[in-house]
C-alpha cells in the first residue's frame, strides 16, 4: 500500500493519501481545497488514479477539495449519513466498506463533535491504521459546541467504539497544532488529557468548561463545504 500524510500549514489540516499497489486506485481523506494541484501532481508522481474523495465530517475551519477533486479527476465524492452537502455522489453509513482496488476502509460512525462525524479503519495491516478526523485528536478531542456536537456523544464513540479497538492501532488525527503527526491508541488512553475521566458526566462537564475561540473560517467553510467546497 501506498499511504502519505500531507499538511496544510493554515489550518493544520492532515489529508490521507491510500493507494493500491496494483489496481492503482487511491482514496483520499479530508482533502483541503487549496492544496487541490499539489494532490493532483503527487497522485501522477505515484501513478495513482483517485478513486474516492471523502471527508469525516462537515469542516467549519477548511474548504473541502471535494468538489474540485472530482472535477479533475473525475473521482466519486463519498458523504457519511447524515449527508447534506449537494454534489455528493455516494453515501454510506456506519460499518460501511469503502474501497479502492484491494485498500478497504471500515467506516465507524463517531458522532460528537460533529452529529456527521466518522473514522475510518484500516484492518488489513498490522498495526491497525484509524483515521479519527477530529473525533479523536492527538492529547485532545475535537470540540462539541456546534454543528449538533453533543459530549455525551463523543464520550461513547471514544469510549465504547474506538477505545475498543487494539490498543497497537495507530490514530492519525485531522488536525494537529503542536507538531505531531500520528499517535495510538495506548498512548491516547495514557497521557490524552480528556481521556482521563471518571464517566460520561465528568467528560460533558470538562466539554463544557472549554473557552473555544470561534473557527476563524467558519462563515466561509461552512457554506461552501454544504456543496463540496465549490
């Protein structure tokens, strides 16, 4: 398998770039706009053909590349239930595959900062690869206060789904601002700061004493994302 992180410097945005070996087929994870001719220059260093663009939720901080994606390259644009941007050619749900010639993602439904959130999970190799979009961030969580986010939520699909998986599996978040580019599951359980909570009450208590600064794209993502970023 061919796999590359690529950074977005702005937002700290991570993309995911998966691709065959054989069929040549790639799926590309939380694309940003902007970065759209570096993605396009790398899958032909690679000799990739994009098969999928998918994101893991609405992004309120980037506008998705989704759209322009597809446009030039004529891929598929995946959306999880609950979908609702125009422009999407394909939905899918909780323990939904997505494919790309022999490369399978195992959709998870992870709502909580997000109610569209998802993670996707690569179990054909050892360690686990799981990609949490900003469920799961590295020491950090993502937010809840907007966008139908819900604490409780998050707390069980933290909790009760990804904390479930081997603790080798390695958590590729969608963001990161200090620097750090993977982590796993263990480590997470260990040295996370909001994972280290007694119940759900003291994660929805924790949640709610955050002071978040509004998302400084928000009123240009937002819409723009409602139909795949074009």
């Amino acid at each position: 398998m061919i796999f590359r992180q690529l950074l977005e410097v702005e937002t700290c945005t991570y993309s995911y770039l998966l691709g065959d070996e054989v069929s040549k087929e790639a799926i590309l994870i939380d694309s940003v706009k902007k970065m759209t001719d570096q993605y396009i220059q790398l899958l032909n260093e690679l000799d990739l053909t994009l098969k999928i663009v998918v994101d893991t939720h609405l992004h309120a901080d980037h506008i998705t590349g989704t759209g322009l994606l597809s446009k030039e390259t004529g891929c598929t644009i995946y959306q999880g239930i609950p979908a609702r941007s125009s422009g999407v050619s394909k939905t899918f749900q909780d323990n939904d595959l997505i494919s790309a010639g022999e490369i399978n993602l195992s959709a998870i439904y992870t709502p909580g900062h997000t109610d569209d959130s998802y993670c996707f999970l690569l179990n054909k190799v050892t360690p686990y690869l799981l990609f949490t979009g900003d469920t799961l961030l590295i020491r950090g969580t993502g937010r809840t206060d907007f966008q139908n986010g819900s604490s409780r939520q998050q707390y069980n699909s933290i909790f009760k789904k990804l904390l479930t998986l081997p603790e080798s599996t390695k958590v590729f978040p969608g963001h990161d601002y200090n620097g750090m580019t993977m982590s796993t599951l263990k480590e997470e359980r260990l040295f996370n700061p909001r994972l280290q909570v007694a119940d759900c009450s003291e994660y929805e208590e924790l949640m709610s004493s955050l002071k978040l600064t509004r998302p400084r794209f928000m009123d240009q993502a937002i819409p723009a994302n409602l139909h795949c970023g074009q």
